[in-house]
C-alpha cells in the first residue's frame, strides 16, 4: 500500500509563468528544490536551470525584462509577505537588490516594465501602512516618482502603453469593487483619471493594451453576473464588450493581433484565442485547471501552467505545429501506477430555492465509505478540479475515504450574486449550505453519513470549526491550518491595506463587535468535541498565529483531543516543501485514524 508521500507531486509551482522575448525559455517559480526559487527550461524541451538559491526566502512574482537578458522577482522571507525586489541574470549571476526602504508589501505590474527597459512599476504601502501607492522607479536615474490613490483605495500598477504615455492601474476598494484608472506618465503634474467611474461600482480590472496604443482590453462584470471581455478606446471613452460567454473570463493576455483568454466552466478552464476579432481554432489542452498564460510576441506560442485532479501542476506549452506538449513532470510514483479519481460535478439543494456546486470524489472500491467534507479557502475563491492539496484527496481515495469538495455561498465562478452572499455574513448563509451538504451525503449510495470529518484552510479552517461548533453532528474529526477562530480579533489584525476590503467582506471590528462574535467559533468552542488537528504559520499576517492560539487554548482547557502543530518559518501556507510534505502527511494520518472503521 503506498504512503501518502507516494502521492506528493516532486515539485509544485506558484501560478507564474513567463516567456522571455525571444519565446525561446520559460522562467518559472518552484519547490523542487525544498523552497520556491526562480527556475527557467527551454520552450523547445529540455533540462530546467535553477537560477536562485534564497535562503529563508521564497519567489513570488516574476517578469523578464524586455532585453531578455535579465529578470526581475519579488521574494518574502519565512511567509511574511514582505517582499523586496531582485534582479537577476538568465544565467543566474548578479542577484541584487533593487528595492529601496522598509519591508513592506510591494507588487509588481503585471507588465512591471516600459518597452524600454527603463522603468520599473510596482505597489507598496511604505509611505502609508494603510495605503498602497504606485512607484514608478527610473532604472537609469535611481529616482522614483510615487503616485498617491485616493482616499479608500489602494492601487497596484497594470501596464505601461506601447507607446510609453500611459498607465492603466487597478483601484480596488473590495474584491468586487474594483476600478481602472489612467495614468498620464508624460505629465507628472496630471492626477489619476477614474475611467470607469461612470458605469458605477464594480469589477474593472485592465489588461493587455492594443499594439497601437489607441485601447486597452479589461474584465468586467459590467454586462451580467459573469466577467466578460471590453475594450476601452481611449480617444472617445467607450467601453465596447468583446466576448459574452455565460462564465467568468479569467486569465487575458494579448501579443501583437492575437487575444488569448480563458475562460472558467464550472470549475474546468478552456482556452481561447482570436485574432482581430476572428476566434482562432486551438489544439486541445488537458481538462483541468490554467494557473497562468504567457505568450511569445507574435502570439503564436502559449506557455500554460495547468493543474488537473489526475496530474499536478506542470508548465506546458501550446504551439500551432505540435499542439500541447508538458515541459515539466511533476507527477508521484502513485499516480503513475494507479487509477486516480476524477471528481463528479453534482450539486445539491439548499435553502431558498439555491442549488449548490460541489465535486465529489468517490473512491474505486465499494462503499459504504467514509467521507472528508472539505472546505475552500477564500472564501472568494473556487473548489475547482485539480490536483488538491499536494495529493491529498487522491491518497485519501485510494485509502478508501471519499470526498465532497462544496462551492458554498461566497464562492466565485457561479455569478456575481452567489459570490457576494457571503459579504458581512460569515458563518450564516455559508454555514447553512455545510448543513445542507451533510444532509445530502446522508442520501448518496456507498457513504457511511456516520463517519464524516471536516477540513479547511484559512476561511476553510473557519468554516471547519464553525461545522464542529455550531452543527448538530456527531463529527469524526477536524483540521484547521491557519484558520479564524475569533473573527473580531481577525479584523483587527488584518494586514494595513486590507482593511476597506475587511470592512466589507468581513465586518469593522469596531461597529460591527457583537454581529462578528456571535459569528465566532471561539464563541461556541465548548460544543466542540470531535479531535482536532490545528496547524499554523508562526510568521502568518493573513490569520496570525493568535486565531489558532484561541482555540485551541479553549479546547484544551476542557480536555479536549487537540493536535497543535505550529511551523516557526511559514506564513499562510507553505513555501518550504519538505514543511508542506510533513503537514500533509499529518493531516493524512489523523484522518485516516478517525474516519478507518474500528
């Protein structure tokens, strides 16, 4: 019987992919060698070149620049999410530091480079804890111009024009109160211009600009409960749509007359492309989940990073003459020599007439079996058909233990309105939906509705001991990593720029005090008798280390089964890879010996 490190891919990635200019070498981000570190492998095939060694460090964000012969990468130390700015040769020689100033949260565009190579854009919140201007740092000077948001919204540059002139920037007040702004770089005297101020609050999220400098490309959820494709054309203001499918556009990129989008149906990406408004036809690629999109100049040449539920995350490329082709193999020796499961899409009714989304994993050997119900994080975010964590559920299958995966109110990928169910209401319609999930695992064929566990992280983690407080179940176990038990101390601890977005989706801890205690796990902790398994980053500033604390200090002080691991060099999550492996493991074991019949 293989172990679950059986199953544990041999390296994973961080959604950052990134073609050099002359299409020929993908730079990416991977744990392979125990930490994210910055790599690159030939688009053609062939051995990857690992090009930094960090200590205590992990990569994030990566971009070449436009000379090919450099790169540029933020990096935090220990999950702390402060990054600092690096550069680097292709060759991996001369690393050095080009940010100034205090740690703090800097973000690079998503285009952090003139055409020239001259000007680096990126956010921080180093002038203002709170606030998140743009830097915009002259390369050759060693000078910074610094634009200022106003007030309630934090800025994080897009991308610069062909011809040099403007900015686009993202302005977000919450994470579906998001504006595009223009920004005149030839004119530091001009201000920021709001350029959908007139269509309202919403989600206006700027893209790749045309090659004549004339337009620029966004997602918007302008036309319907779904983001959809516009074009803004700067000489007369209008917003044109471009695409109407009936799901959310996600990733968008252009090159030259080439647009490429995907596009997410029900979990599953596809893939699209047009050229000047003709779609084009493209190879298939494989059914699962697009992390990232990176185009050669010309368009012709698509570098995906793709995760499915059968095959873990791999940098692939897709070229007209030989279609989709993998570039990495990060799969485990288990899922090479067994029959991994793929999710059934099924969804089940809940209250007011709603219908929730959910996968369900069901094990190859007969039932009845006992089941993980386990919960995303987010909560704006998606369970989605991919290789879940590090191996996990398909170890768990292949022990015998099904799992149901539920996009619960608050989830996005169904519409605008199911998205924002979850806004100020944590722990009430979202709950309701886990009710109503337990309640139709009672009603499957081959599950034993009597051996049920529940798992989350972050919101999950919330999610999962609101399940194990405040429902009428006799639950067989619980884990939370880096979960909120006390929602009002979470508000007050949230990260400075966070806070509009907090106030919004959450709660003000201030106003709002007793609605977000009644709203608590911690508030009904003394229900809470299953065992648990708690895991936490010590350097975590999403969901610091004292949500965890709480919990389990309660529990214990009622001789509650409480396991509580706490990693001193992680955040919120895992960037070191042989911490990430042991966690997993853990959590793997602790479920098998609840939910294996005795």
């Amino acid at each position: 019987m293989p172990d679950y490190v059986d199953f544990v891919p041999t390296e994973r990635f961080r959604g950052q992919v990134a073609l050099s200019p002359d299409a020929e070498t993908v730079a990416y981000c991977s744990n392979a060698a125990g930490s994210f570190d910055l790599w690159t492998i030939p688009a053609a095939g062939g051995a990857p070149h690992r090009l930094t060694r960090l200590e205590n460090q992990a990569v994030r964000q990566i971009a070449w620049w436009p000379d090919g012969k450099r790169l540029t990468f933020t990096a935090d130390r220990n999950g702390d999410e402060q990054y600092r700015i690096y550069r680097i040769g292709s060759d991996g020689k001369g690393l050095t530091e080009i940010s100034t100033g205090p740690d703090c949260q800097r973000v690079l565009a998503d285009v952090p480079f003139d055409t020239q190579g001259r000007y680096l854009l990126y956010a921080a919140n180093d002038r203002d804890r709170t606030v998140q201007d743009i830097l915009i740092r002259d390369l050759d000077a060693g000078t910074e111009r610094r634009i200022v948001p106003p007030d309630g919204v934090n800025f994080t540059p897009a991308r610069t024009s062909p011809d040099g002139r403007w900015l686009s920037a993202v302005g977000v007040r919450s994470n579906t109160n998001i504006a595009t702004y223009l920004i005149d770089l030839s004119n530091p005297d001009i201000e920021p211009v709001c350029v959908t101020s007139e269509y309202g609050d919403g989600y206006f999220v700027p893209g790749p600009w045309t090659p004549d400098s004339a337009a620029f490309y966004l997602c918007t959820d302008l036309w319907g409960e779904f983001t959809s494709i516009g074009r803004y054309t700067l000489n007369d203001s209008s917003l044109a749509r471009i695409t109407s499918d009936k799901w959310d556009v996600e990733h968008l990129e252009a090159a030259g007359d080439i647009l490429v989008w995907s596009i997410n149906e029900g979990g599953r990406s596809v893939l699209r492309a047009a050229r000047n408004g003709t779609e084009l036809a493209l190879a298939d690629t494989p059914q699962g989940v697009i992390d990232a999109i990176s185009l050669s100049p010309d368009g012709e040449r698509i570098v995906l990073e793709i995760d499915t539920a059968t095959r873990p995350s791999e940098i692939g490329v897709l070229d007209p003459a030989t279609g989709f082709r993998y570039l990495t193999d990060a799969r485990p020796p288990a899922v090479q020599v067994i029959d991994p499961v793929e999710p059934e899409l099924i969804t089940y009714p809940a209250s007011g007439g709603r219908h929730v989304h959910a996968l369900l994993y069901r094990p190859h050997t007969p039932g009845p079996r006992p089941v993980l119900l386990s919960v995303h994080g987010g909560p704006e975010a998606q369970e989605r058909p991919d290789y879940a964590y590090a191996g996990l559920y398909q170890y768990l299958l292949h022990q015998g233990i099904a799992v149901l995966a539920p996009n619960i109110a608050g989830s996005t990928g169904y519409g605008l309105t199911h998205q924002k169910l979850i806004y100020r209401n944590w722990g009430g319609i979202d709950l309701d939906d886990l009710d109503h999930a337990v309640r139709h695992l009672h009603t499957l064929p081959g599950i034993d509705a009597d051996r049920i566990a529940v798992m989350g992280g972050s919101y999950g983690g919330f999610a999962a001991l609101s399940c194990l407080s405040r429902l009428p179940y006799q639950w067989a176990a619980g884990v939370s990593f880096c979960g909120p038990s006390n929602l009002v101390t979470l508000a007050r601890a949230c990260p400075p720029t966070w806070r509009p977005t907090v106030d919004a989706v959450l709660g003000n801890p201030d106003t709002d005090a007793e609605h977000l205690t009644r709203r608590s796990p911690i508030t009904y902790a003394d229900a809470i008798t299953a065992p648990l398994l708690v895991i936490q980053g010590t350097h975590d500033p999403r969901v610091p280390k004292n949500e965890s604390d709480q919990i389990v200090t309660r529990l214990r002080g009622r001789g509650i089964d409480v396991r509580y691991d706490v990693y001193p060099d992680e955040g919120h999550g895992f960037t070191n890879r042989s911490n990430e492996i042991k966690a997993f493991g853990d959590i793997a074991e602790f479920l098998l010996t609840h939910l294996a019949r005795k």
